[in-house]
C-alpha cells in the first residue's frame, strides 16, 4: 500500500498540542514582563481587541455567522467576557502586584475543585468518586508544592502532628 493514512492528521494533532502548551505556559510569563511598563488592563485590551477584530473578519468572510440570533451572540459574548476577560484580569493583576508567576499559576490550577465543590449546590450535578480522588490527588499536589516553595513545610506531617493547632517547624 503506497498511501498514508493518517499521518497528516497526527502531524496536526501533534502541532496543534505543541503550540497550546507554548501559548498556554506563556501566558504566565508574559505578564511577569509586560505588566512592568504597561497596566494589566491595557495589556489585556492590546492582547484581545486585534484578536476579536481578526475573528470577526474570518466569520464574515466564511458566513460562520448566519443562522446565529442577536440574542445567543449576546449570550456567547457575555461568557465570553466573564470567562476570559475576568478571568484573565485577574491572572494578569496578582502578577503585576508582585505574586509569583508560578504561586499564580498553581493557584489558577486549583479552579476544577472549585467547580467540582459549586457545581452541586449551584446546579444541583454530582460529581463521581473518581473524579473527586482525580481532584484530591491534584489539590494535594498543589499545595504541596506552595508549601514547600514558601519553606513552611520541611518534612510531610505524621498523623501526630496533623491534630495540633501548628505545623512542625
């Protein structure tokens, strides 16, 4: 058989996860040098108004948007700007006060617990044993490695000095 297939489509694939973990791990970074001479909301318009106005372009150029009513586009927009613009002001704020990149980024990492803890009261969803223990493993992960890199932790606690009021020193 002389064809290929697939292989395109891995190389992509490949590609594609690539370029999302530079663009992704970047996105801590850049604040840490950016925010120093510019404020993290200016930065943040720069970083998403030529983006919108490129993607606006390419769904008028391709038609992407017929169909779409004034009220789901309104709806869309609004998560839009809650989910990323909020999200992102925040992120890019705590670097220019000074936090850590990567105090910041572990914290941004915890954000599935807290969707896992709010998700049942909020919308009335369980979350299952597997995921909970998926979760734990990550939160323990965490902030194992905070406390470790702030120097308050210098050994694993023993089921001891777990039920005193301080850890050990």
């Amino acid at each position: 058989m002389s064809k290929q297939i697939g292989l395109l489509r891995v190389m992509v694939t490949v590609a594609a996860s690539v370029a999302f973990v530079v663009t992704w791990s970047s996105g801590f970074i850049i604040p840490a040098f950016a925010t120093v001479d510019v404020s993290p909301l200016t930065l943040l318009v720069w970083r998403f108004v030529p983006l919108a106005v490129i993607l606006l372009a390419v769904v008028l150029l391709t038609g992407a948007g017929r169909g779409v009513s004034g009220r789901d586009l309104r709806t869309q927009a609004s998560i839009g700007v809650f989910a990323q613009f909020g999200y992102c002001v925040a992120v890019y704020g705590a670097v220019a006060a000074g936090i850590a990149t990567g105090t910041v980024a572990l914290i941004d990492a915890v954000q599935p617990l807290v969707v896992a803890v709010l998700v049942g009261p909020v919308l009335g969803l369980r979350v299952r044993g597997a995921q909970w223990v998926g979760l734990g493993s990550v939160r323990s992960a965490c902030c194992s490695s905070c406390a470790r890199s702030s120097g308050r932790l210098r050994r694993l606690p023993s089921p001891t000095c777990c039920r005193s009021s301080r850890w050990p020193a």
